[in-house]
C-alpha cells in the first residue's frame, strides 16, 4: 500500500510527466491554477477601469457646471470660495453631487486597487512556492546522467532567480498589460461618444504603438534571454568556487578564479547594457504624446467654433491622459514580462527533459529481499549515455530549444569509437556473502556497484536481485534495499543526530541512534562536542575530519537496515586501530547482509567471500584471497609484496 505522502509524490511526479511543451502555455496554466481568485482580479481590473474612466467624465461635467455658474455669478459680489458650493446662499446640489460623486468613486477604486493587488500577490507568490515545489521534485526525480552534466549553479539560478522573476511577472504584468487594453478600447469609446473626429485620430495612431511596443517585445526577447543564461553561468561559478575554495587556497589560484569570474560578469553586465539600450527605445509614449498633442489642438479648435464645451475638451484630455501612466509602465511590464516568458521557458527545458532512467507502469515492489545478486554479460558506456541523452535532447531542441539552454551537451565528438567502460560482466553472488572489488584506477569499480543502484541502465545484459530484473523494479523499493557509502562522504549542514537518521521517515529514539554510533565507533569522538548528537556540521561536513564523517556515513547506512550494502573505500580515511574496531562491529552488523566492498586494503579483502579483480573494464579475475593468489597475475601483483606468494598455476 502506497502511502498518503508516497501517492502525493508520484501524482506531482505525474504531472511533470505531462506539462505542456509550450513555455507560455505552461506559465498561463499556473496562473489559472487559481481560477477563482483570477476571475475576482479579472472581474476587479475590469471594474476599476470602468470607475477610472468615469472619472474624466465627472470632471468634465464638473467643469461645465463650474462654468455656468461663473458666467451667471461674473458680476456677483458673492466670493468665488462661496459660490462654489452656495448660490445666493443656498446649497448648489449640482456641484456637490458631482463632488461627492468623484470623492467617492476615487476612495472605492482605491479599495478595489487594493484588493486587485493582495489577490495577485496571492496568485503569483502561490504560483511561485508551486513553480519551485515542482522544478525541486523535478531535479530530484532526474538520473545521474543529468546531475553529472548539469551546472549546480545554473539549476539554483533557476530555482531562485527565474522563478522570482516568473512572480513579478505574474503579479503585475498580467493586471497591468489586461488594464492597458481594456483601458485602451474604453478610451476610444469615450473618445468616439464625445467627439469621432479626435477618436478617427487616435485609432489612426494605434497600430503605430502596437507596431513599436511589438518591435520592442521582439528585441528585448532574446537580449532578456542572454542575460539570464549569464547570470546562470556566473552563478554556476561562483558556487563552484565558493565548494572548491579549499582547493583554490592550495594552488593560490585566487588571481585566476577571480579574473574567470571578472570575464563571467563582465560578460553580464555587457548583456545588461545591450538590454538597457533595447530599453531606452521604447516609443510607444512618444506617439501617445503625439496623440494628446493632437487632441488638445482639436479640441481648442472645436471649442473655438462653439461645437465643444470646455468640460468635453477636459473629458476626451483627461481620458487619454489616464494611459500615460500604464504605456509608461508597459515598457517595464513587457521587460519584466519577457524575463518572466526566459525564466518559464529555462524552467520548462529542464523539467521536460526526460529521464533516461525509467520505471516501468508494471514496475514490482520486492520485498523481504535476501539479497542475492547476479550480473549477466552487463556492458556499460558512458559515452553511449551520453549519446543516449543528446539524441533524446535534440529530440525536443524544436519545442523548448534546449540547446541554448545547455550548449555544452552539443559540443562532444562523437565521431571516436566508444570505449565500454564495462564490458560483459558477469558473476553471481549468494545472499549474505561479502564481495571485494579491486582494480586500478578507472577500470569501472563505482560505476559496477553504480548499476546496480540503477543510478544508470546497463546497455546490454542484465542485473537480477533474488531473480528480479532491476529494471522490473520500482526505483524506490529497489533502493531503500541498498545502502551506500562513498568515498567522497556528503554529510548535510544540519545536527549529528539528523544526519545519521538521514532518509528514515520515521522517528528514531535516541538510544538507537546512540546504538548505532557506538556501532559505528562515532559516539566517542561525538561525545567530545559541546552539543553532543545536536552539533551542528558545516556544509558537506566541513567541521569534520575525514574520519569522522566516515564513521557518520557508516553509521547512517546501518540505521536504514539494507539488505545489500556497497561501501567505497569507506575505511580509506580511518587509522588502523578505529578500522579495526569498525571490523569487529561490522562483523556483528553485517550478518545476513550483502556488501561489496571497493578498496584496496588486504586485511579487507582477505575477509571477503568473493573478490573480483577488474582490469580495462573487464573481470580478469574472480575467487577467494588464497585462489586468486595462485592464479591470478593482476592480483599476485598487487599483494605480492605484502604477503608469501605460492606458486602461479598456469591454465593449460
């Protein structure tokens, strides 16, 4: 039974599966999302228009009353401050209504403003959190082939900078491009209402804004585009430096990273400038401009031939007037637009990008698994993955043109013969058994315990846990099996505790973690920390030493209770007499349990069932330390010095 919180997952995971192709459509579907707030803000934009474009209207009769009134009262000694409101000192409803009525209408879209704007925030802060929530669970979901090709950095600009800019976008682009048009088309009623000659003018001047405000649209585009591919890859390294700042201190290499970093953001900033300069040619206020101009010569014409009045003049004035500050802020609105449109569309890209490593719909959930491991004639080629995830790229590079997004997956020769990085491996081994894999550097030790974690799918051949074929598997009951500890240790910035109980959902008492740490040989140097358990480590264990965050990581994988363990070189950075302790705890802990052990030490290697000697990618050598000893060269080479070799018995 899948639980609430597993169902919920692959619903979401589900609808990754489905998104739509086209970045602008995805983007609108997230708005929409919230259907029914967006109605209210649509129905409040439309409202608040309305009340706005009343406003002139009012003004102008006020005008006209106003004007009346001083011509009757011209040669009135009553004082203008009084005949405003009073006529012969009685109230003059008529100028009075028309007051109240604009006070009013001004205060009620003020409150609608105000709503419009707490309701889009709603929308697009909402539509940010599920933007994010999704774009997460999205790169969670990718193979390793993806993470070993993408830039941390650029993913984190996504996950940060794009989708922040998808907000503004959303919170008030959509409110004010929709108020721009309908304000637009309400104008040219009123225009056309009061007088159609002024109206014929100002239709004849609309094409030329849309023509400019659509040129302007089309070359911040791409130059909006560039700039936030830029800053993706100066934030890739900058994270890069910022992890590897150990590194750069040893080789005094701060000169160099800092002018790599100076090219980066110069690079930026050119980009920026280019976009700036698109920016300051935006038109479309110039021919609003020339439209006012225009109308406020028309009208002092037509009031001169007696066929408009003043409060008219003021109405059709002020109407146009009311798009100044909107065709101002389009100019912004449609920057920020196409930012929004760029950040959607780098989005997209990487979540539509398909995972190689796929579960089959009819995918088996094993359990109880005993742990019998079997590797049939596997192949296995990084560089016929890499070709794998180019083709399926290319595949799509038409409907997101994700190619400009990752460039550097369009650049590898792919002309050279590929080299198998595994080749036709096979062997078997029982449940419970310990298996040592020993090779020079590079033969594929990792990546054969890598495929068996279906971190990647072997090419040929196949792999079978109690007689399962691993890709008959789910993915997550095929790993919560398998325990893993690297060489290069990853400890999170958060307690002891906590990471140690890292990937168990449910809550572990004290006394077992406290258990396993003692286990582990870790509760001792733990203890010795002011804070105990609740210690907090740097980021990736930085507080650590190498040793500690190895006993950390082995105490982790016992706590998860896998059936088949993999340890990398786990012991490389542990002093003989804590290794011997953990030898002795192992031997306790690892009872009806599968290990392969990756590591060059003899007394490891000797305690194993089974050892498999790797040169080139190929098995060259399989048995026990006392066998290979005899019959294996590659393995007599390694251990000859250490130990009395017995005579090599040659195959005949």
């Amino acid at each position: 039974m899948e639980t609430k919180k597993q169902l919920e997952k692959s619903l979401r995971l589900q609808e990754i599966e489905e998104l739509p192709d086209s970045h602008l459509e995805w983007l609108l579907q997230q708005v929409f999302n919230r259907k029914f707030i967006a109605s209210f803000i649509m129905i409040g934009t439309l409202l608040s228009i309305g009340l706005s474009m009343i406003q002139p209207i009012l003004m102008g009769g006020l005008f006209d009353e106003l004007w009346t009134m001083y011509t009757e009262h011209l040669n009135n000694s009553i004082k203008p401050t009084v005949w405003l409101f009073f006529s012969r000192w009685e109230v003059n409803w008529t100028i009075l209504k028309y007051s109240l009525m604009i006070l009013g209408l001004y205060l009620v879209t003020f409150v609608i403003d105000i709503s419009i704007r707490v309701l889009n925030e709603y929308i697009a802060h909402g539509t940010e959190r599920d933007i994010r929530e999704t774009f997460y669970e999205s790169v969670q979901s990718k193979s390793m082939t993806f993470h070993d090709s993408a830039k941390v950095g650029d993913l984190m600009a996504k996950a940060t900078f794009d989708v922040r800019i998808i907000n503004m976008a959303v919170s008030p682009g959509i409110r004010m491009i929709t108020q721009l048009v309908f304000s637009g088309i309400a104008t040219l009623i009123i225009l056309f209402y009061y007088e159609w000659k002024i109206g014929l003018v100002i239709l004849a001047l609309t094409p030329f804004y849309f023509i400019t405000a659509r040129n302007y649209s089309r070359k911040l585009k791409p130059l909006t585009e560039e700039v936030q591919t830029q800053f993706g890859n100066a934030n890739s390294l900058l994270q890069e430096n910022v992890s590897g700042i150990r590194v750069v201190r040893a080789f005094t290499a701060e000169e160099y990273e800092t002018k790599r970093f100076q090219l980066e953001i110069d690079k930026l900033r050119d980009d920026i400038i280019n976009r700036g300069k698109a920016q300051a040619l935006y038109l479309p206020p110039l021919i609003l401009s020339i439209g006012i101009a225009i109308a406020l010569s028309l009208s002092v014409l037509f009031i001169y031939q007696g066929t408009m009045t003043g409060g008219e003049a003021i109405t059709i004035n002020g109407t146009l007037i009311q798009l100044y500050n909107p065709t101002y802020m389009i100019s912004w609105v449609l920057y920020i637009t196409q930012m929004g449109i760029a950040g959607a569309k780098r989005i997209l890209a990487t979540m539509k990008e398909e995972s190689i490593i796929e579960e089959k719909p009819n995918a088996i959930k094993i359990e109880n698994v005993k742990g019998a491991i079997e590797y049939d004639q596997v192949t296995f080629s990084y560089q016929k993955l890499f070709q794998k995830r180019k083709a399926l790229l290319e595949s799509k590079q038409e409907e997101i043109d994700i190619a400009e997004q990752m460039p550097e997956l369009f650049v590898s020769d792919t002309s050279k013969k590929v080299r198998n990085t595994l080749e036709d491996i096979t062997f078997k081994v029982k449940a419970g058994e310990i298996v040592a894999i020993l090779g020079p550097t590079g033969c594929g030790k990792s990546t054969l315990t890598k495929l068996l974690a279906r971190m990647y799918d072997v090419d040929s051949g196949r792999i079978l846990i109690d007689g399962y074929d691993i890709r008959d598997v789910t993915l997550d009951s095929l790993r919560k099996n398998i325990g893993v500890i690297e060489q290069d240790i990853f400890l999170f910035s958060t307690t002891i505790k906590e990471n140690i109980a890292y990937g168990v959902e449910t809550d572990i008492p004290d006394e077992k973690i406290i258990e396993i740490a003692k286990a582990a040989q870790a509760h001792e140097f733990i203890t010795s920390f002011k804070n105990s358990y609740e210690t907090v480590v740097g980021e990736r264990g930085v507080t650590l030493s190498g040793g500690q965050k190895q006993r950390i990581a082995i105490a982790r994988a016992f706590l998860i209770d896998p059936k088949i363990l993999i340890l990398d070189d786990s012991a490389s950075a542990i002093d003989a007499k804590t290794e011997e302790k953990i030898q002795q705890a192992m031997d306790r802990l690892l009872q009806n349990r599968t290990v392969f052990i990756i590591t060059h030490r003899l007394a490891t290697i000797k305690r194993a069932d089974k050892i498999i000697v790797l040169r080139k990618g190929r098995i060259v050598a399989q048995g026990t330390h006392e066998q290979l000893l005899r019959t294996s060269e590659d393995y007599r080479r390694v251990f000859g010095r250490h130990v009395k070799l017995p005579p090599l018995e040659v195959k005949t």
